[in-house]
C-alpha cells in the first residue's frame, strides 16, 4: 500500500503565475511529492491524455490551477477561446481525478464570477444573482461552471473538492503582454518601457475610477495550502453542498488611477498618466468579502506596495534576459 504521508499532488498549471506560487508553497511542506507536467507532456483538453495521465500516476490531491487567462483586451478579443478552453480543461481533469479515485482537488476560480453589480463587498452567496460583466463573460460562465461541477461530484460521488475564488492576483511569474495581461503587470511594463525611451507620458484604458482589490500570488498559494490543509468537518462547517467556494482576498482596494501612481512611483517614471475614458472600464468595483476565510484562520501577509516592488524586481530579471 502506498505511504499516505508521501502525499503525490498534482499541480496543474504550474507554469502560470498561480500554479508556480502553489509549487513554491507545497514546497515548503514535508512529505510530499509534486507531481507537474507541461503542456508539451499533457494536453489537458484532451480527455484521452488526461484519463491515462490519472491512470498511471496515483495522484492523491490535485491543484487545478490551469486555466487561460488574459486582461479585458483578451477576453474581448478571443471569447470562443476563454469559454472552450476553460471548460474542456476543468472538465477533463475534475472528472478524470474522479475516475481514478482522487479525493481532494481544488478549483480556482475567479472574482468575476460574480454579478457585475454585486452588492460591495461581495459574498460568496451572490453567486448567479445577476448579470455577469459582458467583458468577460465566457471566461466567467466557465469558472462558474467548474464551481458547479465540483458540488456535483461531492453530491453524486462523496468526493472532497472544493473550489476558492481569488480576487486579482499579481506577483512573480505574472504575464507582461503588453495586450493580453492583467492589469498591474501590463502597467509595469508599460511605466518601465516608458522610463526607458524618456516618454512624457503613459495612457491608461478607461477612466481611472473602477476599484479593484489586488492580492500577491505567494499569498493566494499560501490561502490555497491552508483551505486544503483544513479538516473536511472544518471546511463543510463554512459552506454548504449548493455553495461551497470561498472567497480570498485582502478585504481592501483602491482605484485603478491609485495603483498607477504606486507602479509609477515603483518603477521611476517621472512623466504623466492619461486616462483614454473611451476603452471599457469594466465592472466598477470587485471588493471581496473575506469573513469565511478569516474565520478558517487565514490572513494575506504582502502590502500592496511591497507587493509591486517585488513584482517589479522580477519583471526586472525576466525583462533583460
């Protein structure tokens, strides 16, 4: 029988800015065996690959941190994409780890699951209780239909998979394309390529006022590790079988124009910011509510501002090479 205490993971994803963290994180931990594969290995939208994948590994948890992700620009641009991606890649592994006995696995998701409306700051509760942000609709369908899948499995089959849905996530190993990344990385580059041809000026899409919440990577793996880590009593105490995802976040934002001014100040720029107000803001605030995973005795350690200047340092070392 094979020693339990040596756990096996699986890391899906673990080149994304999310699954690198989540790899740092397991990493710190005794008795445990990180399993990962690229995409060249595992073409996880391909059923077939991912059935013989969980059939020879004897996977015991599983991360499902793979997805495709982008800013407003790449969800706008490739729809079909984010919605077929997504689900076949979700699907595939959810149900081929149930297939081959994997107990434990957890989904992440994302804030704009939610309404774009939602009542501030938002709880896991609003979940389907209004219109999505068009911008990112596909993308939002599918991560809801991910949470619905993993309540169904638990329902139907008795599994242990449970699904946390992080607010905007920014840190090391982020994506810095300079159309289809988020937006803290995408201005990052944005200052510093302006800082080195002496720019007057940086333009921004939108007009400034939208708040978003924004949370260090390193500190959404470690909120992954804790809600895995929690008793399966403990977990289900805070949720129901109809509602089982937990929000992560810091339970504080600021605008967009704010952020722009601390990565400028970051980064060294010394020219102005313009706002084009005629390119889509987006949902005007995503504040999270936290209170569940507080209660489950989990904290974000990373301040926005040390946050980005460590980002910056990285970016740094990733830009040069």
């Amino acid at each position: 029988m094979k020693d339990k205490l040596n756990k096996r993971i699986y890391v899906a994803g673990h080149r994304g800015l999310v699954g690198s963290a989540i790899v740092r994180a397991l990493r710190k931990r005794d008795n445990t065996n990180i399993v990962t594969r690229t995409h060249a290995e595992l073409e996880l939208t391909d059923q077939q690959q991912v059935r013989n994948f969980f059939a020879s590994e004897q996977i015991d948890e599983v991360y499902l941190a793979a997805a495709r992700v982008g800013g407003i620009h790449a969800n706008n641009t490739y729809p079909a994409e984010f919605i077929h991606d997504n689900l076949m890649v979700q699907s595939n592994v959810i149900h081929e780890a149930w297939r081959a006995g994997v107990k434990k696995l957890l989904f992440l998701g994302s804030s704009c699951i939610y309404p774009r409306l939602a009542e501030q700051p938002i709880r896991e509760e609003y979940l389907m209780s209004g219109a999505l942000e068009p911008t990112n609709e596909p993308y939002a369908i599918a991560k809801i239909a991910g949470i619905k899948m993993c309540e169904s499995y638990n329902r139907q089959y008795g599994t242990d998979y449970r699904s946390v849905m992080p607010t905007n996530l920014y840190g090391p190993g982020d994506n810095y394309h300079p159309e289809n990344s988020h937006v803290i990385p995408a201005l990052i580059r944005r200052f510093h390529e302006a800082k080195l041809s002496s720019a007057n000026k940086v333009v921004i899409w939108g007009t400034g006022t939208p708040r978003r919440e924004f949370l260090y990577v390193d500190d959404m793996a470690d909120a992954c590790v804790h809600v895995m880590g929690l008793d399966r009593s403990v977990y289900e105490s805070h949720t129901t079988p109809m509602l089982s995802h937990i929000n992560v976040g810091t339970g504080e934002d600021v605008t967009i124009k704010e952020v722009a001014e601390i990565i400028r100040k970051v980064v060294g720029f010394g020219g102005d910011i313009e706002f084009d107000a005629s390119k889509p803001d987006g949902t005007p605030r995503k504040l999270m509510n936290t209170a569940k995973l507080t209660s489950l005795g989990w904290r974000p350690g990373m301040r926005l501002g040390e946050g980005i200047k460590e980002t910056y340092a990285c970016f740094q070392a990733e830009y040069k090479a």
